[in-house]
C-alpha cells in the first residue's frame, strides 16, 4: 500500500492541496489504481497489435497534401498587430 509520504509527494508534484484527512482515503485510492495497472501488466497482449485511438477512426483525418495558402500580406493585412513579418502577440503575465 502507498504511504502517506508518497501520497504527499506526488500532491506535491501535481500541485495539489492535501488536507491531513484526505491522506488515508488517497493511499488507498492511488493503491488501488497501482493494483489495476499491475493486473493489466499480466495480460498476455502479444498478439493484440498497437492501437492509437480505443475506437476505429474513418474519415476523421484529411490526407495531408501540400497546397498553395494565402500570401503573407493578405493574412498580415488583417491581423490587429503585426511585427517582423508575423504576428504579434501581447506577452504572457507572469
């Protein structure tokens, strides 16, 4: 079972506040989850081929063609701000 100083680590790495009461309820919920994934590790998947999407996607995706685009100054002509030849954007708030 996972401990309270490992439950209070990954908190730590994903940022989040744990309250003194929810220390045990997380051990036993994040052990469970560990349970799980070990269970599925002693599944025999050599014959399963890799998949990228859980569900069979058909026509979702366009072939990706090379095609001609709009010319720079017709897209820079109608953006609010534009700097060295692109757009310019505020910088973030820190």
């Amino acid at each position: 079972m996972i401990g309270r100083d490992e439950v209070l680590h990954v908190a730590l790495l994903a940022r989040l506040a744990v309250g003194e009461e929810e220390l045990e309820p997380m051990a036993r919920e994040l052990s469970a989850v560990l349970d799980h994934i070990a269970k599925m590790g002693e599944l025999d998947l050599s014959d399963v081929p890799p998949t990228s999407h859980v569900v069979e996607l058909t026509g979702a995706l366009r072939p990706d063609e090379p095609r001609p685009s709009l010319p720079r100054e017709t897209v820079l002509a109608q953006a609010p701000a534009v700097s060295d030849g692109g757009f310019l954007v505020p910088s973030p708030q820190a």
